[in-house]
C-alpha cells in the first residue's frame, strides 16, 4: 500500500494517467510491484481506463521485464474470462453486487 505522502511525491510520468487539477494520478507504475499491480487492476470490470492503455505505458516504461505485456509473447488484450470494464448485469439482484439474499448475504 502507498501512503498518500508517498504518493503526492510521484512525478506525473510514474502514472499511466497522470493527475490533473480534479482528480488523483491513477494507477502508479513507480516500481514494478506497483505496475503490476496496475495491470490486475486494469483487468477487472469497472475500473478507470482501459487495458491496453496500462499495458501500453507499463511497456513503454519496463519493456520486457514484465512477461504478459513484453514484446515477445505479450499482449496488449485484457487477460481472456476479464470483463469489459463497461460491461455490468443489467437485470436481477446481481446488479448492485448483492445476491437475493441481501447486501452481506442475511434475509
């Protein structure tokens, strides 16, 4: 976990997107724990921003060190089974993330 004084402290290129005057710098690819991280978190359904755009700067930044974005063998595609980040139910209990049986799974 980055402590928020840490994370003031990054520059605007250690981000994929970069902080602006009304938002925080999302996701922090300073090291390569944390670009990591950034590609796990890209993968998942509704996150901020898309995939290949992580995986494009955490390339560009670390080239081959990290396997699943390297130019031999890589790709730039979310991981197969990955949701689009868009995509969410648009029916049922399931739509709010809660099952039939309420919030925390209690009647």
């Amino acid at each position: 976990m980055i402590s928020i004084k840490k994370r003031r402290s990054l520059k605007p290129s250690q981000f994929v997107y970069p902080p602006t005057k009304t938002r925080a710098g999302r996701y922090p690819i300073d090291t390569l724990k944390r670009a990591r991280a950034a590609l796990r978190y890209a993968a998942q359904p509704r996150t901020f921003g898309t995939y290949a755009t992580v995986a494009r700067a955490v390339r560009k930044r670390y080239g081959s060190a990290i396997k699943s974005v390297a130019k031999k063998g890589g790709d730039l595609k979310a991981p197969s089974g990955a949701r689009a980040n868009h995509s969410r139910p648009t029916k049922g209990p399931a739509r709010y993330g809660r099952s039939a049986r309420g919030a925390r799974g209690r009647r």
